[in-house]
C-alpha cells in the first residue's frame, strides 16, 4: 500500500473506509500486480552471476527488473527473491522539497544514463564490468578507459594522474607501479546515470532534474560459501551544481520489492544494530519449501556528515569543520582494496535512521504521488506526516502487547520474529521496504558515498531461523566492510606452462602455493583448502558445455590432495546427492608434503591425442584447455557415513556451498609451434650392466637451461642390513664425478609424475623393483607328463620350491615350522634345476632322534652323522638306516642354470628323514618324499654352495674338534671354541636356521610308488631379480634442450604450404566462429623464427612479401598463414605460384602452389 495509517479505535470504521479509498484511488495509475520487466541490450545491462546470488541489473539504476536474456529478477538456489530493487532521495533546493529516484516496481525512473548533460543513448554510458580473473591490461582493464572518462575511479601506479594501464615491468602481471581498474571482490560492475528524466516523463511530474549524478557500483565475491551470499552497492552521490550549489537536507533510502518465492507470504523486518531491513516467511513457502530464505539488506556506510558540537568542536561558531578546531570523531569511506579507506576527521557516517514498509493491497500499488509522501516516509512518519504509534499499528504485534509504548516508531517491526518478542509484522503480504539514511548536504562537486549490502540467508531447518542465518551473515559481510572488502584469500592463480613435443603436448604448473593455501575466517565460517585440480578440454575457444548438436567441454584428468576426503558429495535442492568429485586412482592422488615443496611440486599433464576423437594431434592445429583448482570448506563439510568431520572417507557438502572452483581463461595451443625448440621427450637410461631384468631409470626434463649435456651413471647398492632386502642408488656426473644423489631408496618411475627434486635440469626416476621368487604356476616340470607329485602350491601348502631367505615379504616353508635363512638375501636369488636320474650326494639330517624328550627331539635336526647310538635307543629316535652315515646318494642334483647370471654350477643340497616314531617317518637313509612331504618332511634343501662331492662343507656336518664337538642342526648351532680353522663366516652361517639355504623344495608323491623318470627336469625361475651392486645405468642429457643445428637444418629442408593445391576455400572448421572464403587461407609449416617468404606468378612478377611478423603466433612459431591477397590486399586470382622461403643459415626452399579460387572472387 502507498501509505501507513494510524487506527484510532473511535474512528476505526471511518479511516478503514478511507484506507479503502486509498489503495484503490491514490494510485490508480499504476495498477496491480507486477510489471513486465524491461528488455535487455547488449550495451544497457549485465547480470552478475560469480556466487550464490543471481541478480541482473542495468545502467540507470535498476536491480533485480532487468532480463539479460535468461530472465528478470533476483535469484537464489534457482528461485526468485528479488523483484526490484532501487533508491529514493529528496531534499531542499533554494528552499523547495523534491523527490526523485530509480523504482521499476512503481514506476519511478527519473534517472537516465550517463553524466550530468551527456547523451543517454552514447554507446560508452554502459556497465562497465572487470573481474579478478582477467587478464592484467587485457581488453577489460583497456575498456576501463572510457569508464574513467565518465568518472570511474582508478588506482594511479605510475603518480601522472592518468589512466594508461600498461605492463611497465613487462612481466605479464600487475606491480604497485602500474594503473590499474577500480575492481572491489571478485567482479565489480560499475555504471554512471543522472536525473535528467524530463518532468513530463516522471512519476512526479512537478519535480524537475536538480543535476544529480550517480556513479554505480555493484561488487561480490566468487564462493559458494558464506561470502557468496552478499552481494555491495556502492552509491555516489555528486551535486554537478546545474541546478544550485547545495542540494540541502537530503535523505537517501536503499528501497527493494522483495519476492521471497509466493510473493504474497512476505514478512518484513529491522534490526537497528545492523542497520537492516530484512523480509522473511513464518512458514514454509510455496516456491522454497519449509525453509524459505530471507533477504535482508544492510546500510554499511551513511553519509559522512560533519555536525558542530557533535564531530567537531566549532571553535568559531560558522558551521564549518576550519583548520585548527578539534575533531570529536571520525568518518571514513571504504573504497576496497585497491583505493583504501578514506579517513574524514571531525565527521561521522550517518546511520539508518528509519525503516519503513509498503504493502500492495486488494490491487493498489504502494508508489507515492507526491513529493511530500515520500519525504515523511523517509522520516519516519506516515505519508501524511504524522508519526506511527505501534501501539495501534493494525499490521503489528504492537496492539497487544503492552511495552509498545517503548518502540520507536521510526523502525517498523525491530522486534525479533525467532525469540517472539518486540515488534513484529503479523500480516503476510506483497510487500516493499525502504531503509533510509539522512540528513546531508550534497554540495557541487562534493562526492557522498553510500555503501549497502544486499544479503539472502537461508536456514537449513525452517523459514523462521532464516531470520538468525541472515543477521549472522549481515554481521559478516560487516567484517567484510571493516577489512575494506577484503574477501577470503583465494588460492594463487594457476600459472600454467604450455610446450609442445614429437606427439604431444605437456600442461605444467606447480602446486606449492595451492597445496599449502589455507584461508581462515571465523566470522564467515571458513576453512577453506585446495582440493585439487582437473584440467577440461575445449572442442572451440568457448567455455560452452555444448555447442549445437556437439559436446564442447571434457574434463580429461584430475587429481586430488591424498588426504582422509575421498569421494565429495553435495546437496542438491530437491534434496538429492549429487557426487561432484570422484576421488581419483592412486597415480593422481598428491602427496601432500612432496607438492608443498616449492623445489619439488609440480604436476605436468601430457597429452598425445586429440581428446575428443582420440586421433594423433595434428600439426597446426588449435587445441583449447583451462585448468581448475576447486576447494573445499572444511567447516561444511562431513563424512557422508559418520556424519563427523575428520574419519577417512566419502564426504558430503550438506550445505551446497563448500565446493569452490577457480579456472583459468582458456589456453589456446597450436600443436608443433615448438618445433624447433620442442619439449623434450622421456629420457631413458641404458642398462650397462647388472641383471635387475624389470629395472630401469628415465629423467624428466624441467628445466631445458640447466641441462649440461653431460652424460650420468645410476649405480645401485645392496643393502642386506635391513630385515627386508633393498638397494639404494646414486647418480654421477660422469664429467665431473660428483655425486649428485647418493644412497638414495626413494623409487618412482611414474613418468607421468612430474613432481621432485630437479638435477641439473631433470628429475631422475628410478623404477622400484621388488624381487619375488617364482610361484607355483612359474615352476615347471619337464616333461609335464611325467609329473608324478601332486599339483604344487607354493603359497599356501609349501608345495613346491619355497624361498627359504627372511627378506623378502614371503612365509618361509611350512616343512619346517616356516623357519628361514637370516643369511640368504635377494641378491642371491638364482634360477635353479632339479635333475632328476643324476647321481648325487646330499647331506643328510635326522629328526627326532637327539633330545630328552619328545617335544626337544621334533625340534633338532642333527647331521646324521653326529647320531650317537643312546639317540638310537627306542625310548628315543630308534632305529635308523645308514647310522652314521652324513653324506648318502640321491638320485638328483640341483645345478643352477639362471640365463640372466649366465651361471650353471651344481650345488650342495640336503634332506630331512623324521624318526619312525613320529608319524610319517621313515628313516631308511633313502630321499622318497612320500605322499606327503609335510609328514615326512624329506624335502630338498638346496644351499648356496657350490657342490663339493666329498660332503666336507664344514658348515652342512659339524664335527668333533679336540676334545669337543659340534654336529650341524638345520635349525642353527654354534661351533665350540676349539674350532679354531672355522672362519667368522662360516659360523654365521653355522648360526642361522637352514643356514644358507636358498629353497626348500617340497614334493608330494601321488602314490607310494609314484617316481620320476631319470631325465625329468624340475625348474624354479626367479619371478624378479633385485637390483644388486651389479646393476648401473647410464644416460646422457641435450645441452641446453637444445635440436643441433644439423636437426633443425634436417626441419627446415621439410618447409611445405597446405592445403596445395588450394581448392575453392580453406574454411577452418569452427562451431562457434565459421570462416567464409574471404577469410580463407594457406598454411606455411617448418619454417624457423627469422624467415622471408616470396610469392610469385609463374611470369615471374613479385606479389606478396611475408616476414616472421606475419605469424599469426609470434616469430618463434613454424606456421605462417597467407590470406592469399597480394600487397596491395586484393585476393590473388587462381593459378600456379611460386614461394621462395629463405632463412639465414639455412638457405633457401622453392615450394609450388596452387590456387584455385570461388568464382567471383576479389
């Protein structure tokens, strides 16, 4: 409605007849509902969509009622919350009350584009609109020219007072010495317009333009997060002194037609110490649900007024703050970041000095008619000028609560709707609201600023509690304001390196500053940390997701910070899961500390085909890519299962605003620009020597400068101190014969991981080698046919040859309790073979025969001949054949035949018999395994030895040395001190279980009589050999990354012209942009960075020059277009040609072309 009206209970029937009168006839001429909102142009709008907030506006003033082409209004999670928003202001001129202002929803337009007496319809009184991801001194630093001509502000680097924005350090980025635009947050959006509508044409039509200019300017920030729900306005004020040279008593009012979704349901709302005015659902809304948003709208900075006696003492009584007096406080005009705050002493900023509501009902419109009906609102009073009384306010709680009294009436509904107390608006409706700030002067020239904030804030529990969600976030975009609008640090800019090679094209960037970025912000509740990135593919220059009838946008690689957050879901509004980040394989994930490192984190992304069809690249071509780095809030986050913050696992973003993603512009690559400069390929190593047969070393280039040219050795070590096997390795300049790593054990040969240490130019990778025995499916008997064991099963039942050494990660045989060699170690691994039908010798060791007692006896295995006859006795081991006899015949021998060692050497082999008195036993002085050699246990041993036929390995018997003895047992012993001719070694070896025993092999019997065939083989292969002191790589890398001049000669002899002949048209293929004939062109390839291109007719006659400076792509590119015009820019007509390409250095190449143009043709 267009009014407030007082209800006296005496006259209740006579003024409701007349409030009837009014909403019906005051405004008549405007109608009811809503108006269509006015069209867009290219030149008179722009709609600011960087966060949670999508509001259009234009370039005189309006907000929210302007459609861009995708719809009108202001919209949050999809849904409308905005239906107009402007301003009022009135004053005095000579002493005469006027009112003007910008209000779409009641058709109130008295402002025009442009300054003060400029032309409404020039071109340049647009939107102006720069963005922090735009290119420094790009085009929208440059277009910012003609918005300083119309009085935007800028940051003067260079001190001259004039707006010149250019790369004085040339080093591609913004320094403090160089110009630079206005940009406040992430987008500024800036305009000019004037109150220079006609009278005939305002909705006041006795008010005449008082040469009032506004300069615009509308600024958020880019996040998803609590920031992203506040977008500023900044207004100016200036008094151009056309009219007179103070504009007296002026008050300013921020005035919106709020729509929260069902715009009849709408509540309205103040908070006099946030300097707010706010609308909002009780209830659940037919467009949002049961939790409906609320939108508030904030005064942060009034009118810096200066008032004698109140901010400043007025020493000589003339009204004016002199040189000299005192000041009592302080105002200031926050001006963002790159301007700074203003400090005005002896002033103060005015705050919202009153509240007030309009409401449409029954169909009338709420728009004043006259002059005074908005300067008594502004004031606080009813249209009429006469205060409210809350007490008797029909459309508040005030008449029925008795501390009504103590409301001030200037502040319609300062109560709190969530507590229930105070003031409240209790009729939902169609509604506008008006916060107003005065008074002030507007003297010539005198700039007042106006800063605002447009918030929406949105309880995820109900409608009512987006009332607290609103003022938490009005309080921090206060924050905001106090910092000069410093936002939320954002992650550094991706700075991307771009090459091409022989098949490719590398993306690289380093992740130290975005790995380790963390932006914290208690008041808006941020912790917010990178993520990770992805790379998208662009089939056109176009950030298009589709283009018609293709796809545009492929994301082709990502990768993710290796961190507790796995797969990142978000809450989309129907309520639904949508997985926005699916955590990446193993290879893509960053480990943390590595790409923290400034020295060692780096990514680089190769691509070798075209990532949409897949095809190789193509010379010439135009490929397009950006990179994004996304972050999360890890204050909204939580673990989808536990619903906590911390346990690894899925996460999820309940709230829909976590997820924040900062993208390059599009890079445009023309693949083989570097062809004579390429990026360097995988360096490979060259095996000299060693036998690690899956081992290998490559370098990565990163720095083409630092490359000396020099060749290198990788040379490894073993190291056999550990429980588990490994080898460190170390890297030498062979020139110099420094070592540059040394006895390093950090393995990675994922070339496709661009991260460590830089050497010399490169990044060594060293290929991790694990050895492995061989495994049951590995190990063969030949010929298979006379298999006469049972299937093997290496792993599971000892079935087979089992490594008998401790370091490596594998279970020793279960033959023999598991127990294995602490002298055997990987290096020792070899291929071996059992010959089956060969005589042989085998030391022979006997269970269950030594010991006291039973349970001591099942744990020796004594040589043989150490048996003494008590051990014989049947209380003991009893009977056993061969007594004592050590080294009996078998009918094997193991030899080693490994091809990689290029060895073949018998070896020493041993066997177990297990007294008859233990089951299973049968110790007859003959190897038969029986049907189950985990029960007999006469399994092969075979030691690391070679064979010796007298069986005098001092280490495998024992012996009696003077007067004392000590026989072998398998499962360790010491030699007595009287054996003095042992060496250290050989008693280290005496020490250990199954001494030096490289396998164990067990054979199971498929019968009792089941026996191989004299000639059958039973080969055991090693699975994986280590890397051993053998083992050395070399490698030498390009000095300088440099092609030799006898390449790049080899390059040059291949100079060409495509498409030859040229038929009709080469129209480059674009969706976005197709080129016509006119535009058409040839192709030069190869050519070298100084080069001179004539054409001519076959006659003879010269009609076309080019130089380096007609690459389209800068001099060191190998392709230059022709436009087929002459010199004189008319096309050439069709025919043969001759192009003669010279180079210094080079020579010369003769190519022939030939043209054959459309008809009609110039």
């Amino acid at each position: 409605m267009n009014g407030f009206h007082v209800h006296r209970p005496v006259f209740l029937l006579v003024l409701l007849f007349s409030f009837l009168l009014f909403l019906t006839g005051a405004f008549s001429g405007d109608g009811g509902g809503k108006r269509s909102p006015q069209k867009s142009s290219a030149l008179n709008g722009f709609l600011i969509n960087i966060n949670n907030i999508r509001l259009p506006l234009d370039n005189q003033g309006v907000l929210g009622d302007f459609d861009p082409g995708t719809g009108a209004g202001g919209f949050y999670d999809g849904k409308i919350f905005l239906f107009s928003g402007g301003l009022i202001l009135t004053g005095y001129t000579n002493s005469t009350l006027w009112a003007n202002g910008v209000f779409s929803a009641s058709r109130m337009q008295d402002y025009q584009p442009g300054p003060v007496g400029s032309d409404q319809n020039d071109p340049r009184n647009k939107v102006y609109v720069v963005r922090s991801m735009d290119i420094p001194f790009g085009d929208s630093w440059q277009e910012w020219k003609n918005a300083v001509a119309l009085g935007a502000d800028f940051y003067d680097g260079d001190g001259d007072g004039i707006y010149n924005p250019s790369d004085l350090n040339y080093d591609g980025k913004w320094n403090s010495n160089e110009d630079r635009p206005d940009l406040i947050g992430d987008l500024t959006a800036w305009c000019v317009y004037n109150d220079g509508v006609p009278r005939a044409l305002r909705r006041l039509t006795s008010v005449s333009p008082q040469g009032i200019e506004i300069h615009q300017t509308v600024f958020g920030f880019a996040s998803r997060e609590n920031i992203g729900n506040m977008l500023f306005v900044r207004y100016r004020l200036i008094n151009k002194g056309t009219v007179a040279d103070l504009l007296d008593s002026v008050y300013f009012s921020v005035i919106t037609d709020p729509d929260l979704g069902d715009y009849m349901d709408d509540l309205l709302g103040c908070d006099t110490t946030l300097d707010a005015g706010y609308v909002y659902n009780a209830t659940a809304d037919a467009l949002y649900g049961v939790n409906a948003p609320v939108f508030l709208a904030s005064l942060l900075q009034g009118p810096a007024v200066y008032i004698p006696g109140v901010t400043f003492t007025d020493s000589n009584g003339n009204g004016i703050f002199d040189s000299g007096e005192s000041p009592l406080t302080e105002a200031y005009n926050v001006k963002g970041l790159v301007k700074g705050i203003d400090t005005l002493r002896g002033a103060k900023n005015l705050p919202m000095t009153s509240f007030m509501q309009m409401m449409q009902l029954w169909g009338g419109d709420p728009g004043g008619m006259f002059v005074w009906d908005y300067r008594n609102w502004q004031k606080g009073l009813h249209y009429s000028g006469a205060p409210f009384d809350p007490c008797t306010w029909s459309f508040g709680t005030g008449t029925n609560d008795p501390d009504c009294i103590n409301w001030n009436p200037k502040y319609l509904y300062s109560g709190d709707p969530v507590a229930g107390n105070g003031w409240r608006n209790k009729t939902p409706i169609d509604q506008r609201k008006m916060i107003t700030t005065g008074t002030f002067p507007l003297h010539k020239n005198q700039p007042v600023d106006i800063v605002a904030a447009y918030i929406v804030g949105r309880s995820p529990v109900s409608s009512l509690l987006s009332v607290n969600t609103a003022k938490e976030l009005a309080k921090a975009a206060r924050s905001v304001f106090n910092k000069n609008f410093e936002g939320p640090a954002k992650p550094d800019e991706l700075s991307v390196d771009v090459r091409t090679g022989n098949g490719f094209i590398d993306l690289t960037w380093n992740t130290s500053p975005l790995v380790t970025y963390r932006s914290l912000d208690t008041i808006l509740g941020i912790d917010r940390r990178v993520q990770g990135f992805y790379v998208t593919a662009y089939r056109t220059n176009s950030e298009a997701a589709l283009i018609p009838g293709v796809v545009n946008a492929k994301i082709i690689s990502s990768y993710a910070v290796n961190n507790f957050i796995h797969d990142i879901y978000q809450t989309q509004q129907n309520g639904g899961l949508d997985m926005r980040f699916k955590r990446p394989e193993a290879e893509y994930l960053l480990d943390s500390a590595l790409h923290a490192d400034p020295a060692q984190g780096r990514i680089r992304l190769r691509i070798s085909a075209d990532p949409f069809d897949g095809i190789p690249l193509i010379k010439g071509k135009e490929y397009f890519f950006a990179l994004t780095t996304y972050t999360l809030n890890h204050k909204s986050i939580v673990n989808k299962q536990t619903t906590t913050y911390g346990p690894p696992g899925d996460y999820l973003d309940a709230t829909g605003a976590a997820i924040d993603e900062y993208s390059t512009s599009i890079i445009r690559v023309v693949y083989d620009t570097d062809l004579y400069e390429p990026a360097p390929d995988i360096g490979k190593g060259n095996k000299t020597s060693g036998f690690a047969t899956q081992g290998n070393v490559a370098y990565l280039v990163v720095n083409d400068e630092e490359l000396t040219g020099d060749s290198y050795t990788v040379e490894f070590k073993s190291d056999t101190s550990l429980y588990h096997y490994s080898a460190s390795y170390s890297l030498k300049n062979n020139r110099t014969g420094q070592y540059l790593i040394t006895d390093s054990k950090f393995y990675n040969y994922d070339t496709n991981n661009y991260a460590g240490k830089i050497i010399e130019g490169f990044v060594l990778k060293v290929k991790p080698v694990v050895p492995a025995p061989s495994n049951e499916t590995q190990q063969k008997y030949i010929p298979a046919l006379n298999t006469w064991f049972t299937d093997l099963n290496v792993t599971n039942a000892s079935l087979g040859a089992v490594y008998a050494g401790d370091d490596i990660h594998w279970w020793g045989s279960a033959i023999f309790g598991s127990r294995q060699s602490t002298i055997t170690k990987a290096n020792r691994l070899r291929a071996v073979e059992v010959r089956f039908g060969l005589p042989g010798k085998a030391y022979r060791y006997m269970n269950g025969f030594v010991g006291n007692n039973a349970l001591a006896r099942r744990n020796v295995y004594r040589y043989a001949a150490g048996i003494q006859p008590i051990d014989t006795l049947s209380s003991r081991g009893g009977s056993m054949g061969k007594y004592g006899i050590g080294y009996v015949d078998v009918p094997f021998q193991v030899w080693v035949k490994d091809s990689v060692y290029g060895e073949e050497r018998q070896l020493a082999v041993g066997f177990v018999e297990k007294t008859a008195k233990f089951f299973g036993g049968n110790p007859d002085g003959n190897w038969y395994p029986g049907v189950d050699v985990l029960l007999s246990l006469e399994a092969i041993i075979v030691f690391d030895a070679d064979y010796d036929p007298s069986g005098s390995q001092i280490v495998y018997t024992g012996g009696v040395f003077g007067t004392d003895s000590a026989w072998a047992d398998l499962m360790g012993y010491q030699f007595p001190p009287g054996a003095t001719t042992v060496t250290d070694e050989q008693k280290r070896i005496a020490a250990s279980p199954l001494f030096n025993a490289m396998y164990v092999i067990g054979l199971s019997a498929l019968t009792p009589t089941s026996t191989f065939t004299p000639g059958d083989i039973f080969r055991v292969p090693v699975a994986v050999y280590p890397y051993t002191d053998d083992d050395v790589y070399t490698f030498s890398t390009r000095k300088g990354g440099d092609l030799t001049f006898e390449e790049k000669k080899e390059l040059f002899e291949k100079v060409n012209v495509f498409p030859n002949p040229f038929f009709a048209n080469n129209t480059r293929f674009s969706y976005e942009n197709p080129k016509t004939a006119e535009e058409s062109f040839v192709t030069f390839t190869n050519l070298p960075e100084t080069v001179t291109i004539k054409i001519y007719t076959v006659s003879g006659a010269l009609i076309k020059t080019l130089t380096e400076s007609d690459k389209m792509d800068g001099a060191s590119s190998p392709f230059l277009r022709w436009d087929l015009k002459n010199q004189s820019g008319n096309r050439v007509a069709s025919g043969m040609y001759l192009a003669i390409v010279t180079a210094p250095g080079y020579g010369e190449k003769l190519l022939k072309l030939g043209i054959i143009q459309q008809a009609g043709s110039k």
